[in-house]
C-alpha cells in the first residue's frame, strides 16, 4: 500500500499535516487491524484472522412475505422440501457491492448471523484498499454501541475515543474537523445490545449525527427483531444478511481447516450425506458452524448423539453468546432466566409439533407463556406474555417472527430438539410417543433425539419393539419374529443385544413388506422400523 493512498483518507489536511500524521496513520491501521480483525469465540483457545475464515456475505431487502392466512404460511413451510424455514427467494446481493453503493446502509439478522463480522470485514476493506473491496476512500471507525450502557450517549466523543485507542492521540482535536469534511466511514455495531430504556433514545442522537454530518458513510447493525419495534431511522436502506447457503458453508468450511483439506472434505461430505441433515440445517447459521467446525476439528467426527450436539447450539443461542460479547440484557421479570425460558420452550415446540403446526398466532404463544410463568413465577402479578415472546425473539433467535403476529422456530432442528427434551424423561409421554407416532416419518428424528437424550435407550427400543408386535395379523410374520430373536441370540457385532435385535426386527419386516403387496400396514410397518434401525445406530 502506498503512502498517497493512506494519506488519501486523511482529507483535505496540509501537506505538513499529512507529514506528520503519516507514522500514525500506519499505526492505526495495524491497531485497528489487531482490534476488529480477529475473532475469538465459543471457548476458542486462540484469536482466529478474520481475513483467513471469511466468507462473502449476502444481503436480501428486507421485507417479509406477506401470506393471507396461517394456513397459507404453513403450506408454504411444508411445500419447500426443505427443513430451513427461510422463505426469502428474492435475489442476494454482495454485501460489498451493496456497502459500496448505499451510503447509509441498515444490516439486519438474527443472532449469530454475522451482523458484527460484516461491519468489521467493511472497515477491514476500507484500509486494505482491494480492487474488488470497499472502493471509498474513508476511514473507518467502529463503534460498539452496547459501550454506552449507562452513561451519556455522546457519538463525537466515542469517535474521538476510537482514534486515541488505535493510535491517533492527535485526530482527537480534529474529530469534528474529520466529520464535517465526511472523511470517514462509521461503523455502528449493534442497536439491539444499548439497554431497552435507552434505545429510542440511542436511534435519536443517531439519527442527529447523521444528519449532522451527513457526508461521512454509515452502516449500522442491530438484531432484527428489536429494529422492527423501532424503526426511525428514515435515511437508511435496510437490508438482511441471508443465511448461508452450500457454496458458502463449503467455502466456510474450506477456510476454516486451511492446509487441513481432508478434513475438510470429509466435514463436508458428511454434513451433505442424508444422515446428517438435520445438523447441517444449523450450520446456514455463521455462529453454530463455527460451533460445529470447533467440535470437528478436536476430534475428527460429529458427536455420535446428536442430541449432545443441538443441546450445546441451545446453550450458545440462550446464554454462550450473549456472555461472550460481555452484553447485558435486562430481565423482564425477576426469576425469568435461561431454565424458564427453555422450559417455555420445550412446551411451545411439544404442543405445536404434536398439533403438526410449524407456525403459530403471537396471540396463543402468548397467552401459553402467561399460564406457564404464573406457574413458574407466583409472585408477579402481571405478566406480559407478547413482551417475553419479543425478548426470546431479540435476544436467543430461537423463535421467530414470519409473518405479522405468526412465529415459527428459527430451525426445525430446534424444535424436534425441545420437543424431546419435553418427552424424554417422563415415561408416560415416551409410551404415549411409541403408541401414537412410531409410524409416524415426522417424529423419526424426535425418536432418536429421545435416545440420545437417555443414558439407555434399552427401555425406549423394548417398548418399540412391543409396539411393532402389534402390527403383526399373520402366521408368516410371527414366524418371522422368531427367527429373528434365534438369529440375534447367536450373532456377533457392535451392538448391544436390544440394538441387534431392533436392526434385525427392522430388516426383517422390511423384507417382509417388500414381499406383502397386500399388507395394508407396509407403510406404517417400514416407517416404524427405520426407526428401529436408526435407533439400533444412536
């Protein structure tokens, strides 16, 4: 890089001060670099580059599809053949390009989505000068607006704070200097992370900076469910960070184990195999990938139990997250902490998944949450079931709003997970389980969630298999049972005695079935013991 075009940021200053300023210029850009370009995240032992695991990232307007019904939402999440919930079909747009064109640009998501890691790669590029980067020639200065916790908010002064922590003592006395010449590019991280009291407060002064100093560029994140109850900022293009799709999860994964290309390859094709389908729905997430890549990279393979894998992505999405970005949310009630809010959870995803509902009216959600706290928190006289529900929105993500007043889990994922964490240790939900929905393909992934969950899925495959018993009505089939058990009695391998004989059960009616092209229950039959089978392995 050369000196004019590090000099070119500094504006319209003398020739002598560009003199002097040029050392330091040098030495902002290597603190600023060692500030907002690394990351270290999720229990990582050591900061990763930024620059060394980014992937392009893509924006959508952000404008929600309109449905005239709930049905019409729910047949839209059922016809899409796919277990994300995104509904956005719109084309995506390069976050670069659109920061490049918009100079007042709004970058909305959910947690985890990558908001934070935008802002910086942009003041990153804004530095580094790259033919196909950030092409203004500003610089950068990134603001962590969750600084201003309790103490006047004074958008100048923050600025001029910036400058002297990464090296420039002397562009403090010409910060307004810089602002009004619209030398500089203001990265404003996190509207949802100021306190609630002050929020409306913090989008007033920073819509009375930018108007202020209107020639400077700005891009500002905030949490997408907070924006939408406070949208005034009016000179902004609001855009939303898409979630990733294979392309990026792959070129994520590649960058992440670096030399390390077998193991890449084989993260990759394991995560593309069928078997592990419901995991990669958590890696379109930036956050719960890296979560995953760090598990991976330890110890070569995915937890044999997913079920340990969707806990510890819960636990980031409801506590991790939050603490490892030293950010402070305030309690809407006393007592309502994570175990509330996951058993909240747990029943919303139980009772909606046994209705086969993947959506739900804000009005029923939070009507459930106001019996469910009264319970849980007697002492309160009065709960706001809407404004707990807009909290979990904001601060976890793990449930969403689709549409006006209709939410859904932000994963299917999520819900299969907390729908088994309502069943599994309660043993007259796991037989009302077996009995209702063993044939049922929508609940397979619940079944095995439960086993995993159990330190012994031994009682959970003998009742199936008592289940299964019943569906036999012919001579043949029983015969057949008992082969089975002479043949698992006798037979070697890894599993234990209850798994052999629950993968024999199911290859057997499955030939069984193959061969009964009368049987009415052939479905319901091969349903159930793919079941058997998948549990033989969990």
């Amino acid at each position: 890089m050369t000196r004019e075009a590090l000099l070119d940021g500094a504006g319209n200053l003398t020739q002598l001060g560009k003199d002097l300023l040029f050392p330091p210029i040098r030495k902002y850009i290597k603190n600023y670099t060692q500030r907002h370009g690394t990351f270290k995240v999720l229990g990582m032992s050591e900061p990763t580059s930024l620059d060394d695991v980014y992937t392009t990232q893509f924006f959508n307007p952000e404008t929600r599809p309109s449905f005239e019904s709930i049905e019409a939402l729910e047949d839209t999440l059922r016809n899409r053949q796919r277990r994300d919930f995104n509904l956005s079909d719109d084309a995506k747009l390069s976050g670069i390009e659109v920061a490049n064109d918009k100079q007042y640009l709004l970058v909305l998501g959910g947690p985890g989505i990558g908001k934070t890691t935008f802002l910086r790669k942009v003041g990153l590029e804004a530095l580094q000068r790259k033919k196909q980067g950030y092409q203004h020639q500003k610089i950068p200065v990134l603001i962590e607006l969750k600084r201003f916790e309790s103490k006047e908010i004074n958008l100048e002064a923050a600025i001029a704070e910036e400058f002297n922590n990464c090296g420039l003592p002397k562009f403090q006395e010409l910060t307004n200097k810089i602002l009004d010449d619209g030398k500089l590019l203001i990265l404003l991280d996190g509207i949802d992370e100021v306190p609630t009291k002050h929020i409306s407060e913090m989008t007033t002064k920073i819509r009375d900076f930018v108007d202020k100093y209107q020639n400077n560029r700005f891009i500002i994140s905030c949490r997408i469910a907070a924006y939408r109850q406070n949208q005034n900022l009016q000179r902004f293009t609001d855009v939303e960070i898409t979630e990733f799709d294979d392309n990026q999860i792959k070129d994520f994964i590649n960058n992440w184990f670096e030399s390390q290309t077998q193991k890449a390859q084989d993260c990759w094709q394991k995560l593309s195999s069928g078997e592990y389908a419901a995991t990669k729905e958590l890696t379109k997430t930036p956050l719960l990938l890296t979560l995953i890549c760090l598990l991976y990279r330890k110890t070569g393979y995915f937890p044999r139990k997913r079920a340990t894998l969707y806990e510890r992505a819960l636990r980031v999405l409801l506590e991790e997250w939050d603490a490892s970005k030293d950010v402070k949310r305030e309690q809407l009630y006393k007592g309502l902490d994570t175990k509330c809010k996951e058993l909240i959870l747990t029943e919303i995803a139980h009772d909606s998944f046994v209705e086969d509902n993947l959506s739900f009216p804000t009005r029923e959600i939070a009507q459930k949450i106001e019996q469910l706290l009264g319970e849980m928190l007697p002492e309160e006289n009065f709960i706001d079931g809407r404004a707990v529900l807009r909290a979990i929105e904001e601060q976890h993500g793990v449930l969403v709003e689709k549409e006006t007043d209709i939410y859904c889990f932000s994963h299917l994922t999520l819900q299969e997970f907390l729908t088994a964490q309502y069943i599994y240790q309660d043993e007259l939900e796991v037989k009302k389980l077996i009995v209702n929905y063993l044939c049922d393909q929508r609940w397979q992934e619940v079944f095995l969630l439960i086993a995993g969950l159990k330190n012994k899925a031994d009682g959970l495959l003998l009742e199936m298999e008592k289940q299964i018993q019943t569906y036999i009505n012919t001579p043949k089939l029983k015969h057949l049972l008992v082969w089975v058990e002479q043949i698992t009695d006798t037979s070697a391998g890894d599993f234990k005695p209850v798994g052999k004989r629950a993968l024999a059960i199911a290859n057997a009616y499955a030939l069984a079935n193959a061969n009964a092209n009368a049987n009415a229950n052939a479905n319901a039959n091969a349903n159930a013991l793919a079941n058997a089978n998948a549990l033989a392995y969990a």
